[in-house]
C-alpha cells in the first residue's frame, strides 16, 4: 500500500512526539527535589536589581506545589533554554558595565550567567509557569568559580536550564554543588542548599 504525503507526515509528526516524550520521561525519572535549609544572604547582585526593580523581589506565590510535569512543560524548557543561549552573548559584567556582580536582563543581547537566568525566568513565567516555580540559583562548578543557573521546580523534581549547556538536567546530574537559591513563597528571599559557602557568580561562565 502507498502512503500518501499526509499520511506520512502524520506519522512523522508522531514519532518526533514519542521521542520527544521519551525524552521527558527519561529526565523526569532521574530527578527528585533539592533539600533546602534555612533563609540565608542575598546576592549582592540580586540585591541591587530588587532595588532597581522593586516589583520583582516582592512577589508571594500562593500556590507552591510544583509545576505539573507535562511534556507542554518539558517543551517549554527545552525551548526557552535554547533560544536564550542562542540569542545571549556571553560577556562579563566588568565588560558591559565596568564592575562586577551587575544582574540586568540581557536587552542589547549581550549579558553573564545571571542575565541568562533573569531572561529564561521571564520567558517562562510569560508561558504561565509561577515564580514559585523558576527559581534563580547560586552553584559552584567543579573549577571552584561561582555560577548561576535556573531551577524549575516539577512533580517530577527540579531541573536545570543553564547557559553553559544546551541540554535541560535535573539537578544532581548537573556536577555542581548547589549553594542557594530563591525562596518560593518570596522572590526576595533566598535559601540555603546543603550549607553552601558565598560565592561571586559575575564571571563570564
């Protein structure tokens, strides 16, 4: 029997579906939730951009149960974290804005670790994803120098979206040691992950 042009696009169409839905429930099986302490300091940088954009750091989520993990979700994060790595160049703050630790969404399309974080938390909360859910995040890469990445809390654990990779990760198989991140019911607020020590993020990653 010969296919028609319809019918085999279909059939691709599913395919690309189930790979892609593969790909989920297999990153989604390796992950489970961060174990966060106490309220902890807050970035310097963080510090100054809630001063800058008060609005932002004084959100309270009511709901903080985890996103639903869906393949919509997945899709999302897949996406976001591409197109923000693509359209970001990696520049160091001193090199932009002639210091360190300046966290500023990336608008002339140039921006650090942070800037990248600050944009795909924008992006996806946009997307209908609550800030109790994208979480700006403080790790140390196995080199020792400081870094920050974007958590997204799931049902199915808590993922990565990381400008220094194109994959999206669960947490605990990123290699980094994680230190602290925001708090959910306050986006002001930051949290401890495992005693962490402080760190400066502002460097070109």
């Amino acid at each position: 029997m010969i296919s028609s042009p319809m019918a085999r696009k279909v059939r691709v169409c599913a395919l690309a579906g189930l790979a892609l839905a593969a790909g989920w429930s297999t990153a989604a099986s390796a992950a489970g939730p961060m174990a966060t302490g106490g309220p902890t300091s807050q970035p310097i940088g963080h510090y100054d951009f809630c001063k800058t954009n008060p609005a932002e750091c004084s959100i309270r989520p009511g709901n903080l149960a985890p996103a639903t993990m869906t393949g919509s979700l997945w899709r999302k994060m897949l996406s976001v974290n591409a197109r923000v790595n693509a359209a970001v160049k990696p520049i160091s703050d001193f090199d932009i804005y002639g210091k360190d630790e300046v966290w500023a969404y990336p608008a002339k399309g140039v921006g650090d670790c942070e800037d990248y974080v600050l944009e795909k938390r924008r992006e996806l909360n946009r997307m209908g994803v609550s800030y109790a859910d994208l979480l700006m995040t403080v790790v140390r890469k196995p080199d020792g120098e400081g870094h920050a990445v974007l958590t997204v809390r799931t049902s199915k654990g808590d993922y990565i979206l990381d400008n220094l990779d194109g994959k999206v990760r669960a947490w605990d198989r990123t290699g980094y040691r994680f230190l602290k991140r925001q708090a959910i019911d306050n986006t002001g607020r930051w949290v401890s992950i495992r005693d962490g020590q402080q760190v400066l993020v502002g460097a070109v990653q």
